[in-house]
C-alpha cells in the first residue's frame, strides 16, 4: 500500500488555484467547499407517504449555460427522466416530483427553456430504463434486473445536474434570455437549433460552446403538508469537473459523471492535498471525492414526542460498477467494477456495512448490531442505490427501498457510525486505486439525516415539526485517515 501523499502547503494551494480559479478551466475533480459547482447531486427525491420534492437550480454567474438534469430511480439508478435546461445569466429555474396515480412525474411553472419543453401537465417519470431486454445497454437474463418493473419504482431516488457548457453564440443566448419574465426564444433549443457534437464547438460560428465554468447552486425540500414537515437540503456540489464542452443533444442519457475532465481527483486536509490521477471515461475520479470510510450522524427516538428518525444514504456512481447478473444462471461475465463487490438482482447489489451506535451519556452498542428483516446476505448490507436506514421502524420517510436498525432500551437518542472498506462475500473489497498507486478505502455516498417531532395538535394548531442534517464522514487513503 502506498504512503499517503502529503504535499506543502504551497502546493496544496497552488492545486486549489488550479481547481477553481481560472475561469473554463479544470485540474481535478473536488467537493465544493462554498456550495456552487458544475455538478450537483441531489441525494433523494420522494413521493411517497404524502411527501412532494421541490427543488430550484441556480446560475449565479453571468454567463448562458447549457445543463443536463436527470433522475433516477433508487433501487438500481435507472434513468426515470432527463432533459436540457438552458440558464440564461443569474437565471433560477424551480420545478417539484409529485405523485401520479402509477409513479411520479416532473411538474414545473418556470419559463427557463428546455429540451424537450416540460408538458404544463408535467413529464411523467417512465421505467423504459429498468424493463425489457436493455437495461440503459446491459444485457439482462430475463428481461429484468430482478425487481419491480412497475411504475411504483420511481417514486423514490435521486437526481443529478451537469453543466454541459458555456452557450457563447450571441443569438443563442439571446434566445434564451428573459425579457420580462420571459425566455426570448425558447424555440430555438426546443428544437434541437443548438447542435454541436461533443467536445466540439469552442470556435465561432452559430454552435459556438466553451467548456463549463461552475457557479451552479440549488436547493431541494422534502415537504409534506399533512404531516406538517419540510427536510430541506443542499445538493452536493463538485467543482472542475470539465475542462471541455460536454454537450450531447436533447434525448441522449449523456453527459453523466463519466464525463471528468481530465480525470483527476483532489482531496484537501488542512494544508495538505491528495492529487490522483484515473482512467479517463470512467466514473473513478468523481467517485474518489465521495468515498468514505465512515458516515456518522445521530438519532432521535424519545417516546414523549414519538421522534423518528432516517438516515438518506446514496451511492452515485454505483449504476456505472454493478453489472445485473440472475445468480440463477451463469453471469454474464462483466465484471464488477471498484469500490463495489456484488452484483445487481433480485434484493438488490448488497455492499457489506458496519454498525455502531452510543447514546448521549457514552453508552455504545458496537457489536450484534443487526438490521431487520435480517439481510439476505451475512452481515448487514446497504443494498439500494439510494437506500433509507430508519431507526425502530420511524419509517418518516415512507421508504420501500429502506433497513431497519433496531436500537435498544436506554438509547432513545444518540449517534450512528455506519463503516465502510469490508470485505463481501465473493472475497471483493471496497476499495479502488488510482493510476498514481494511491488506495481509497470505502464507498462514494452522500446524504443526510432527517427526524421528526410529532406533538399532533396543540391548541388548534398542528405541532409536528422536522429536521435535516448533512453527515458527516471520515475518509481513508493508503490506510491514512485524511479526515
């Protein structure tokens, strides 16, 4: 295992610099420290239990920008939806998931354009993507990834923006620019005018795009009215993420977070930097930014206000690493791709997790700590792409794709730490090593917390409340704690 790679600080300021200072240009891949970027990752979106998500995306610079915004659901992050949106400057574009009577769909009143433009009845979310014999180009066994094919599975999951480019045609972004509250010209990219072939288009001329510059930002709320609560939450922003246009056309599933350019990572400790070097086209780079070892947070379950609380815990880039293989049959002889270990079918590809968890006065519960139902597999497991863990069944997210962990007399609160870098039970680790030898140990995840007070109704009024808070982590390079 290589020596962890701790540089100056010179050089660790000099590689931020180089990350997020010069406009249209990008050395590597990294979380956002200030919350704006050119990705965004929104760890979940709901409908289920009565809940809508609504959701707004920001350009805060002064340039027209092209953006791929997608959904996906949450067992295998299939693709349930996605669409162009062209951001005229210091545009906002606002739009919620609610529920229809199969799944959900997509509804918006903002005027920005898009490609295709949204239906003002809304886009229905469709399951093209995990049904048939192609799933997204993965050839399945029986048409299937194992599970549900029903509509009812987009209901829950996540979704991702990518800043496509920079829009530099002067028609174009005229077109695209609010005149009292109104895009110019949405036609012109509706109908697909705005055409340039991928990496190309940095001249001039009427297809001129330049590479992305970030600047990106949003928001998402899980609200629910009847219940009286709204989880609000950041999206995960990653800066540098392109050093080149990456506009495909409307109705193609590309870009998506295999799309870094070039293919490098950064990770910042104080006044040290990991600088790491991937296979170009692959999802590495943007994967090393959100591994972790350790994701912690806490719990609330005291009886006097029937507290609950969920954990949200979503992995991005599993879709592009876990082939869909019928354990019945022989696999179809893709492999599995780093940090991940099992494959995908029937109860989901289960990637092994450790649990722990300690009260407010120091008690700890370490071992024996078991999901229930108990797992298909050894050990507990986080099986789902976008996977809810509830405590004591809160179930305050209604989710269907979630584990239980049941918590003992005299923890009616406290703090979870979930640990990652195990072994599976095909003898694979979660681990993945970059072209310059250096070793990630964990999984990419992202998320949040969320718990709920329900006092009912207190003197005519209705008195539940909610909470969100981000994780926590830790994070393991070359068996180095960085965090």
């Amino acid at each position: 295992m290589n020596a962890f790679k701790r540089k100056s600080v010179y050089l660790a300021v000099a590689a931020g610099l180089g990350a997020v200072g010069v406009a249209g240009s990008a050395a590597a891949v990294n979380v956002s420290p200030n919350g704006l970027g050119e990705v965004l990752i929104y760890p979940y979106y709901t409908v289920r239990g009565g809940t809508e998500t609504y959701m707004s995306i920001v350009n805060t610079t002064a340039s027209a920008k092209a953006v791929k915004v997608r959904f996906t659901e949450g067992k295998n992050s299939r693709e349930v939806l996605d669409f162009n949106l062209y951001m005229s400057p210091y545009d906002m574009w606002t739009g919620a998931v609610v529920a229809t009577a199969t799944g959900a769909k997509l509804i918006t009143a903002d005027k920005s354009c898009t490609a295709p433009a949204i239906p003002a009845t809304g886009a229905d979310f469709v399951n093209f993507a995990y049904s048939g014999t192609f799933l997204e180009g993965i050839v399945t066994t029986n048409n299937s990834d194992g599970e549900n094919q029903d509509l009812d599975r987009t209901r829950e999951g996540y979704f991702e923006v990518i800043e496509m480019g920079v829009i530099t045609n002067a028609a174009h972004v005229t077109a695209v620019t609010h005149v009292a509250g109104v895009p110019a010209n949405c036609a012109v990219v509706n109908t697909g005018a705005l055409t340039v072939a991928p990496g190309m288009g940095t001249g001039g001329g009427l297809n001129a795009l330049v590479a992305p510059t970030g600047g990106l930002a949003g928001t998402a709320s899980l609200l629910n009215g009847a219940a009286g609560t709204d989880f609000g939450y950041d999206p995960v922003a990653l800066a540098s993420f392109s050093d080149t246009n990456i506009w495909n056309t409307p109705g193609s599933i590309l870009p998506d977070l295999r799309n870094a350019s070039p293919a490098n990572s950064l990770i910042f400790k104080n006044g040290a930097v990991v600088d790491s070097t991937w296979l170009a086209a692959t999802d590495d780079a943007v994967t090393a930014v959100l591994m972790h070892d350790n994701i912690i947070n806490e719990f609330v379950l005291d009886t006097a206000t029937l507290s609950g609380t969920d954990w949200v815990v979503t992995m991005p880039t599993k879709r592009y690493n876990v082939p869909v293989d019928n354990p019945a049959v022989a696999p179809a002889g893709v492999a599995i791709g780093d940090p991940f270990t099992t494959r995908f079918f029937t109860g989901g590809a289960c990637e092994p997790v450790g649990l722990a968890y300690y009260n407010r006065e120091e008690g700890t519960q370490t071992s024996g700590v078991i999901f229930s139902p108990p797992p298909s597999v050894a050990g507990n497991a986080l099986c789902w792409e976008s996977t809810v863990i509830t405590f004591n069944n809160s179930n305050v997210l209604s989710s269907v794709n979630g584990v239980n962990v049941p918590i003992a007399a005299g923890f009616q609160n406290g703090w979870l730490r979930a640990s990652f870098g195990l072994t599976s039970s095909l003898g694979e680790t979660q681990t993945i090593t970059s072209v310059d030898g250096n070793v990630y140990i964990g999984l990419p995840t992202v998320g949040f917390m969320v718990q709920d007070f329900v006092n009912g109704n207190v003197g005519g009024v209705l008195s539940n409340y909610g909470g969100n808070f981000n994780h926590k982590y830790t994070t393991m390079i070359d068996g180095v704690s960085v965090d």
